[in-house]
C-alpha cells in the first residue's frame, strides 16, 4: 500500500468559508420544477401544490442559496408571466429546452418556498431579450416595500414583505451562442453596466453577478473576462465561473483528475481579474461565483435527443436526468475541495441543479423521492466544512493522465473553526485500483479526536441509486481512522470520498 501525507496547522488559512458557496441553481427546464419540487397533485403536496418530501431532502442537503430561474431559460423569461392569478397567467414557449413553459410557479411562488427550505434567493435577470428596465421592474416588485405600482402589484399578489433579494445574476452565459441574444464582449459588457449602474440607483448595496464565460473552453475565454471587466469592474461584486465533467470516454483515471482543470479555470479567471484591477488601479478584490458546475454526461444528448417540432413542444419533458454513480461521487467530491481550496477567491457557488435535472434529488411523478450518490458528498461538505479553509501541504504519490500529466493520487482539503475547536478533512483517492494510507499531521490542533466520519466508496464503481433500489449506495463510516501522538492515520480506498470532522 502506498502511503501520503499532509499537515493541518490553523495558522496557515486560505479564506473564509462562506456559506454561500453550497448553493445551487433550480430553472425552468426539464422536471426541476414541474414534477419536481412542485407537483400539487402529489400526496405529499403541500397547500401551495410543492412536495414536503423533495423540501425535506433540500433541508437535509444543506443549500445556502438558490440561484433562479436560470440558466439558458432565462434569456427568454418575462418575469411578468409569473406573477399574479394562475388561472391568467399566460403559456409561452421556451426557446432554450423546446418545451411549453405554463408559468404555474413564478417569482412569488419560488421566493416563499425558498424560504420555507432555509435558502437565499439568488435571481437572475434576462439581459438577452430584454435590458435595464425590466431589470429595474423585477428589482422594484421584488425589493421596494410598498407605494408603487409594481411593488403594490406584489403585494395584492400575497406577498406582503418585500423578498429581499440581495444577489443578482446579469443575464447568463451571454458569450454563448446557444444564448437568445448573444452578443459579443463589449456588447454584453456595455448592456451589464447600463443594468449593473442603474440597479445600484434603486439599492447601492446590491450584490451583482456579471457573466464570465460559460467554460474554459470556448474560444474567447480570458479575453471575454478582460473586456467584460474593464466595462463593468467599479459596478459589479463577482464575475461567474460555469464549468461541467464527463469522463472522455472509458479514461476514468482523467476523469477522476477533473479537479485539476477546475483548479485551472479558477487560477486563469482571477489572475485576469487582478490584471484588470491592476489597470484600474482599483482597491477592490473581484471575487468569484461559480454559479454552475457538476458532473454532465453532456455527450449523451445530441440533436435526435432535441425536440424540435413546435408543436408538440411538451410539459417538463425527462431532460437531463443523468443517474450518478460512485465515480461520480468521488469526482464531485473532489470538485468541491476544489471550491473549498480557492475559498479566498470563490464566495459563492452553486451546483447545477437541484432535482431531477442533472441533480442530487430525483422524484417520481406521484411516487418516491430519492438522493443520488452525489447527494451524500454535498450534504456532508456542507454542514462540516465550517470557520476558514486551511492549506494542507500533501505529498502523494502522483499517476498519469493524457490530460493533466502527472496527477496526485490524493486530493485534500481541510477547514477549522477557531469558535468551536472542530476541524473537517475531505479526502480523495483517485487511484482505480489500490487503496492507499494517508498520515495527517494534526499536532497544531492541539489533542483532538474523531468525531465523525464518512466513507463512500463501492466494489462497482459504476454503483447507482435509482427507482427501483434507491438505497443501492449510501456513506458509511470509515472506521480505519485513528490518532495517535499527534498523528491521524486513515485508509482510503480506490475511488473514494472520505470525511472526518476532529473535535
């Protein structure tokens, strides 16, 4: 068995751990609304027609904020049709998924159960078909108490108090040109500011979400961000980060490195970030949302899967459910120690989505709901991962990829909290076939002991929960954790996620 090491020393922080970063982002596409957290016909409905089961395991998932309604859907939304009787409110067609929108849940709906779920409202306007003033219009209906028409307009509508909503997105993925009303940098870029400028006349303290580009990948990456900023840096909070993981056919030892690109993406977007404070010579630090990531089997849907002929567009048609595996899991994890080791930087993230559609939640119309692997690492990270990330120096034995080099077969973060004394480390094994014993040096915490800890991990790999067996892959502890004279000893088996909190 090969062996690795790292050190946890308090003393040695990276940032915060800011509570928004265990979001996630709920649109109007597929079964993430309809069917999902809302379906009155269900018998765990509640009077306002949402699941209490789904709510529950949105609870005990840990979600900090939601990002709403979107995503690609967005570009297309009047935010108007959503709001109001239901019987009046109008059917459109959602240009982004081919599907009929019926605009049963609206701003009011989504902000109560946001509430009722313990989550921020973190909403998104549509800076693809529409601009500034109905930007300014779902601001004033949303925020302003009472007085006008629009905020009168809520209040008849039964929401008396004012939603609040202190975190706004400027439209989505605006380099991409899937996206109604793409546009080049400086188009976008000048439109954001507009918005950006005059929202900040209704509320200075407005918490603002300018689109970076929707992946490493695309052709205009770094210079979309340096345009966008230096249009937008004195007006806007964070610039935002999209990125999705797939293994690249059967290389899995890639995939399970998927970290390491997000490592990348992270670096690259705040080093041009800083070059353009630099120029500006500004005193602000522009910080980052990565308001979408996950893994997506992104490949699995091509044209045949689209649906194409208007007139049969469907009602929350099945798009996106991918089933998640234990390799899944694991890399998902792994993500996550990602966003925890660049806390400095990344304040806020949100996964992509919330249930059904590529997400940890699945339902059955009228039946069961159910976590899928990648629930477990979520709700776990969440509510451990508390006080400051910590830099751990780890030394590993490394192992090849076509796609990064040499990687570390263990990936780790840690986090402590001065208030209370506990401590959290999230490991990785990426290894596919050999465990491996990892000695942490936990002599700056003084004498600790374990507290909890978890282990998922599975003989198959390729383990899912589903319908028929929602219970096939669950955490158990991992029980080879031991300290001893300042040492904590821990094995972690091939392809697995492991979390232990020290108290």
């Amino acid at each position: 068995m090969s062996n690795a090491r790292l050190t946890i020393d308090p003393r040695l922080a990276i940032g915060p751990v800011h509570r928004r970063l265990f979001g996630s982002f709920v649109e109007h596409l597929g079964r993430c609304v309809y069917d999902g957290i809302y379906e009155p016909s269900h018998a765990d409905a509640d009077e306002h027609g949402f699941r209490r089961d789904v709510a529950a395991l949105v609870t005990e998932l840990g979600v900090s904020t939601i990002r709403y309604p979107g995503g690609n859907f967005v570009s297309g939304y009047r935010w108007e049709d959503g709001v109001g009787p239901r019987e009046e409110r109008p059917r459109r067609l959602d240009l982004a998924w081919h599907s009929t929108e019926t605009n049963e849940v609206g701003l009011d709906e989504f902000a109560h159960w946001s509430r009722e779920v313990g989550a921020e409202l973190m909403y998104a306007v549509n800076l693809g078909t529409r601009g500034v003033l109905e930007a300014l219009d779902v601001l004033e209906y949303a925020n302003h108490r009472s007085g006008t028409a629009l905020s009168d307009a809520r209040v008849a509508n039964g929401s008396p108090e004012p939603h609040g909503i202190r975190m706004w997105c400027l439209g989505n993925e605006m380099d991409g040109p899937w996206q109604l009303g793409h546009g080049t940098a400086d188009e976008y870029a000048r439109l954001a500011r507009k918005t950006a400028s005059a929202m900040r006349q209704v509320d200075p303290d407005l918490e603002l979400v300018v689109c970076g580009s929707s992946g490493a990948g695309m052709p205009t990456f770094g210079e979309w961000e340096r345009v966008v900023l230096s249009e937008t840096y004195d007006h806007v909070d964070f610039i935002s980060c999209h990125a999705y993981y797939e293994p690249d056919g059967d290389d899995y030892a890639g995939f399970l490195a998927s970290a390491v690109d997000m490592d990348r993406f992270i670096d690259s977007v705040a080093a041009t970030a800083d070059h353009v404070k630099a120029l500006r010579r500004s005193d602000k630090t522009m910080m980052i949302s990565f308001d979408e990531w996950n893994v997506w089997y992104q490949t699995r849907y091509n044209e045949v899967d689209k649906i194409t002929d208007p007139e049969v567009w469907p009602v929350a048609p099945r798009l996106l459910e991918d089933a998640y595996t234990v390799v899944d899991a694991v890399v998902f994890g792994s993500l996550m120690i990602s966003l925890l080791r660049h806390a400095d930087r990344v304040t806020a993230a949100s996964l992509a989505q919330l249930v059904n559609v590529i997400a940890p939640i699945m339902t059955e119309p009228g039946g069961i709901a159910w976590r899928q692997t990648t629930f477990f690492p979520f709700s776990i990270t969440s509510r451990l991962a508390q006080g400051v990330a910590l830099e751990v120096a780890v030394e590993s034995p490394t192992y090849d990829t076509e796609r990064f080099g040499a990687v570390p077969v263990v990936d780790a973060v840690a986090t402590h909290d001065a208030a209370t004394g506990s401590t959290a480390v999230f490991l990785v094994n990426r290894s596919l076939t050999e465990p491996i014993s990892v000695e942490i040096d936990v002599a700056h915490l003084g004498a600790v002991v374990v507290a909890e800890s978890h282990l998922l991990h599975d003989e198959d790999m390729h383990a899912a929960n589903t319908l028929e067996n929602p219970e096939r892959v669950g955490v158990r502890p991992n029980d080879s954790a031991t300290i001893a004279d300042g040492i904590l000893s821990v094995t972690l088996p091939p392809v697995s996620w492991t979390a232990l909190s020290l108290r």
